[in-house]
C-alpha cells in the first residue's frame, strides 16, 4: 500500500486505502463457502481469459453511444478484442505504478471501455473505484476522499458538465493521487489521453517476455468498493471480492450464452453484476447504452437478442410505451428485473407481462419471499424496529454480502463477518401485516433520474436552504427525452418561490447544472411515516397521477 505512514482522511482517522489489508474472509468461512461450490479459488478474470481462448471471435460487449460517430453509433467487441484490451490496460495502470490493494477510480458512463478498465484493475489486483457519472463535485470529492485512488479516470464532458476541469479542480487537495486520466480533451486540463496511453498504445507488445502474474489469492481480495449515499448525505463505502460478486450473480437457470441489457449506470452494483461480471462468468454478451433513450434500447434489445432486461420502474413504462408504439421482435427476452423495488407496482409487473410475455421480477431489497435462503446462498431475515409494531429491518449474510463497510463520517471499518454473527443491515426498512404481506417502506439510499442520476439529499438540503422554502422533497418525475427527472416537492415559507428562482439558487451552491429539478410542485405538507421519513413511494404516485391527468 502507501508508503510514510497511514494518510489522514475527513472524518475518520485512517484512509480507506490503508485498511483494505485487513479485509478478508475468515479461512474456515471462505472453505465453507468453497466447499458448496459458492465460492472458488479463480475469479471472473479466468472466465474472461478461457473464453478468449476458445471463443474469441463470439460477441462479449454490444454497446452503443449517443453521441459516437453517426455511422458507428453501435460498436460489437468480442471475446478476443476485450481480452486484448484488458491485458493492455492492465499493463498501463502497471507502468502507472498501479500494483495489488491500490485503488483506481472511474467516473465513465456506459461504455466498453468501463468493463475493460473494471476487468484490468482484477487482473493486476489493484481495487476497482467505480463512480455515478452523475456525482457533482461534492460526492466526487467525498468519494476521492475516502478511497484515495492512485489514478482517476474521467470524461472531459458528460452531461452538459466539464467533469475533467472538476477533477482538476479537485486534485490539488488530492496529493495521492498520482494521475488524472481523461477520455476526449485531456490537453486542456493537463491530464494524460486515456485514448493515446490506454487505448492505442500496445503496452502489451513492449515487455512480452514478462508476464502479468495474476496474484494467487485474487479471489479473496477486495477487488471493488461501491459507494452509497444515504438520506442523511453519509457516504459509505461497500468492499466485495472477485468471490462475493459471483456469489451475487450466480442465479440458476441461467443460460449459459445468455445477453444481458442494463437501463442503469455499470457503477452501481446491481448493474455491474449484471452486465459486466456475469456475461463473462456464463460466457454470454452484454449489452451496453450510454444515454438512456426508450426507442434506442429497444432497439439494441431487438438487436441483441436480449434475454435478460434490468431497468427502473419509469423506465420499463416507457420502454412498454414505445414497444406498443411500434412493435420489435424480443422473442427472446425471458427474464426482466425492476432496480427499485419500493416503486415497483403490481400494475407495472402486470403490464410488463401483458406487453412483453415475460414477468418482472425486483431486486434483493424487497424480501416477497419472506426469511430464509436463496439458491445462491444467501440469507435473509427480517429485524424488529423496537417499539415499532409490524415495522422490521432487512438483514442479509452469506456468500454474496458485501466483506465490509466504511463510513466516511466516522471513519470506522466495519467487518460484516465480526458483527453481529454476520448478518449486514441493508438500511431496508418493511412492513409486515398480519396476513405476511411484505410493504417496503424505506430504502437505504434515494436518487432519482435515468442514467444520470441526482443525489437526493444534496439537493433537498439545497431547498431548505432557501428562505422560502418551509420543507423540500426530491422525487422522480417521468420525461419522454430523458427518462427521469427530479421534480422538487417544497412546503412554501410565505411566498412561494418559483422553478427558474429555485434552479438559481441551487446552481449558486454549487449544485450541477444536470442536477437540477426539472419541475416544481408546492404543497401544504409533506407526507412522513412513522419514523418522520418521508413517504417518498406515496408522492411519487400522487404526482405521477396528476400528472397524467394533466396529459
């Protein structure tokens, strides 16, 4: 790791980076784990190399960009192409002085070269930092902060915002971190061409006699950290290994071929797992779109011959909208999986099935099933709130359950496997009914938007802020362009203010321009539960109605 002693980081009094040693699986676990074929000695990179080696010229990564070169919007990598380039970027981040336990972030949007850069950092056993394209400065800032990466990579625009200058900003208060990296323009702020360095420059080619060792405990390593923002603004960071993500993907019944679409940025856990790690687990393809756009994806689904869809609620109603539109053959489609469960309607899962023929399943945080263990082994149990009848909390453990968490305001690391017998809080807040019914009251973190997603908290602080706004909400507001925008729900101190004065007074605390709340709604109070949180489920409905009606 570092060098000179442990680095000091805000709020805590270690960094992230110099306690990563420490975490690793207890060896019996990790043999029991072993031993009922949930875990293995080899990782997702042996996946990738093997299906190079006897595939290579089939499909690995389908991915499309808004705004690629217009004969070119879609691009086909195979097997052999994403091995060639995960070896080279690899050797890049080795001439970087990049080497296992050091962490190495990227700020990139859908694209190939996310997955390969993903794929390299487990390659050398450095610790992959994936970061929302939609973090401003202040998340960023936090995230860099905590992980303390030697590189950074970054897009000199996404957005409408000048993410390089914002990490060059950002980086003269970040004395570890050894280089910015920037796709596109990276003259202007002085950081080095991921295109020239990474993408076109054969490192591979220079030093054929020695070869990448791929480090013999890799399984076992911390091999990613995902961050999470909770309502109250904390940011807490998620470590897993090469072993925890298979775990967390090795659903049976899956083809083995099987092509995977995500509407959601491959930052965010659930859709790494499903279009990075598990496609090249089950040697399958993945299918990739940078700017989400409802027509665009069902056309790269059609395409693709996409069996296995992952999306949001608003977003699989328009993906419903434009299919019943005009109609594409996704005959091949058997699996659909909601990314919010909280907002995810029985009405949807019903038309979902009616239109595309297939059902929609939710994700892990809402526990339909009950208590037990899922064929991947993992277990789930239901926590009584003291003092709040029918109200539990959702705790997990087993195989696919993060190794540990950080929390950047205390600065504590907490080992899952030493706490609590194992068993992690989700945050997941339920309600159970007398006859078993499963209601999902609150989730552990809320943004709302497409593939640019707005941090909540952020900009609901920003409202309150403002004098004549009493009380602020963020809730998701559907858009034909976008996706999903964020509607600003506010309780008026005297005057109510207006949209324009709003977004001007969020951009004055430095709030990115492609943060700000796309439409206003003023009420006498805000709906809270039990436990003072917002019923942010509830005004999402009520809007969502209204605003129909209004159509």
């Amino acid at each position: 790791m570092g060098s000179g002693g442990p680095r000091r980081a805000t709020g805590g009094d270690v960094a992230l980076a110099d306690l990563l040693s420490a975490v690793r699986p207890p060896t019996e676990l990790a043999q029991t784990f072993r031993t009922r074929g949930w875990w293995r000695t080899q990782s997702v990179v042996h996946d990738l190399y093997r299906a190079s080696a006897t595939h290579p010229n089939r499909t690995a990564i389908v991915a499309h960009r808004a705004h690629g070169h217009p004969a070119t919007p879609t691009v086909r990598i195979s097997y052999a192409q994403l091995a060639t380039y995960v070896e080279r970027f690899a050797r890049a981040l080795v001439s970087l002085s990049i080497g296992p336990g050091d962490p190495v972030a990227f700020q990139l949007p859908n694209w190939w070269e996310s997955s390969a850069l993903f794929f390299a950092c487990l390659r050398i056993g450095a610790v992959a930092v994936p970061i929302l394209p939609s973090y401003g400065a202040r998340d960023l800032e936090a995230v860099l902060d905590a992980a303390q990466p030697r590189v950074c990579v970054v897009p000199d625009v996404w957005g409408g915002v000048p993410q390089a200058e914002v990490l060059a900003d950002l980086a003269v208060a970040l004395p570890w971190l050894r280089r910015r990296v920037v796709v596109g323009d990276a003259a202007a702020t002085g950081a080095l061409d991921f295109t020239d360095y990474f993408l076109r420059t054969p490192h591979e080619r220079y030093d054929r006699g020695a070869w990448l060792r791929v480090p013999g405990d890799l399984a076992d390593r911390v091999c990613l950290i995902v961050t999470a923002v909770g309502l109250d603004n904390t940011h807490s960071m998620f470590m897993h290994t090469p072993n925890s993500l298979r775990a967390g993907i090795r659903v049976p019944g899956v083809p083995h071929r099987d092509v995977t679409y995500s509407a959601l940025p491959i930052a965010s856990l659930p859709s790494l797992l499903h279009v990075v790690v598990g496609p090249a687990m089950r040697g399958g393809t993945a299918v990739l779109q940078d700017v989400w756009d409802p027509k665009t994806a069902l056309d790269l689904m059609a395409y693709g011959k996409v069996s296995q869809a992952y999306a949001l609620p608003v977003q699989w109603s328009e993906l419903l909208s434009a299919q019943l539109e005009q109609p594409r053959d996704l005959s091949a489609l058997w699996r659909a999986l909601s990314a919010d469960p909280a907002g995810t309607s029985a009405r949807l899962m019903r038309q979902v099935h009616e239109v595309l023929r297939v059902r929609l399943h939710v994700g892990r945080s809402s526990p339909q099933a009950g208590a037990g263990t899922t064929a991947s082994g993992l277990e789930t149990a239901l926590a009584k709130v003291d003092g709040e009848d029918g109200l539990f909390r959702i705790r997990i453990r087993g195989p696919s359950s993060c190794l540990a968490v950080w929390r950047r305001d205390t600065g504590q690391l907490r080992l899952a496997w030493k706490h609590q017998d194992g068993w992690f809080d989700t945050g997941d807040l339920v309600r159970v009914d007398d006859a078993g019914q499963v209601e999902v009251i609150q989730l552990p973190t809320e943004e709302v938007g497409g593939l640019f997603l707005v941090p909540v908290a952020e900009i609901e602080d920003g409202l309150l802020a403002h004098p004549q706004v009493a009380d602020a909400a963020v809730v998701a507001c559907a858009d034909p362009e976008y996706g999903e925008l964020a509607c600003a729900v506010v309780v008026p101190a005297g005057d109510p203010p207006g949209l324009t004065e709003l977004r001007e007074h969020l951009l004055g605390l430095g709030v990115a321009r492609a943060h700000l709340p796309a439409r206003l709604e003023l009420v006498g109070a805000l709906a809270r539960d039990e436990l003072g949180e917002v019923r942010r489920v509830q005004l999402r409905e009520q809007f969502a109605r209204r605003w129909a009606r209004k159509a």
